[in-house]
C-alpha cells in the first residue's frame, strides 16, 4: 500500500505498465503523491532484486518459417 492510502503498489505498476504517466496517476488518485508513486517503483524493484525472479507473462510462440 502507498503510505496514508488505501492504492497498493500493485495497482500503481499495473497503471504505469499501461502507459498512465505521473500525473494520470495524480488525477486519478488524489491522495498520492509524486514521491510515494517513486517509493511504490522503489519498493517494488527492492523485492525483485532480493527474489532474484520476475515473472514474465509468457508470450506467443513464434510461427515457424515456411
């Protein structure tokens, strides 16, 4: 969760990935701010960093040549 808010880091990465800029992200949730959007970044790097693993959904196989 952003720190004072009920908006968790989740929902802060998934709208990033999106495309939602900083300020999509202040207008859409006014109770956050630019450092706790930069925290919920930070935090999230820090876990991927320490798991050693991200999960990337698969994609679709290549088609094979002809």
């Amino acid at each position: 969760m952003i720190r004072g808010t009920r908006i968790s880091v989740e929902l802060i990465l998934r709208k990033l990935s999106e495309g939602a800029t900083e300020a999509d992200l202040l207008d859409a949730y006014p109770h956050i701010t630019v450092e706790g959007i930069r925290a919920a970044v930070a935090f999230a790097a820090d876990v991927i960093s320490e798991d050693g693993v991200l999960s990337v959904p698969p994609t679709a196989p290549a088609k094979p040549p002809r």
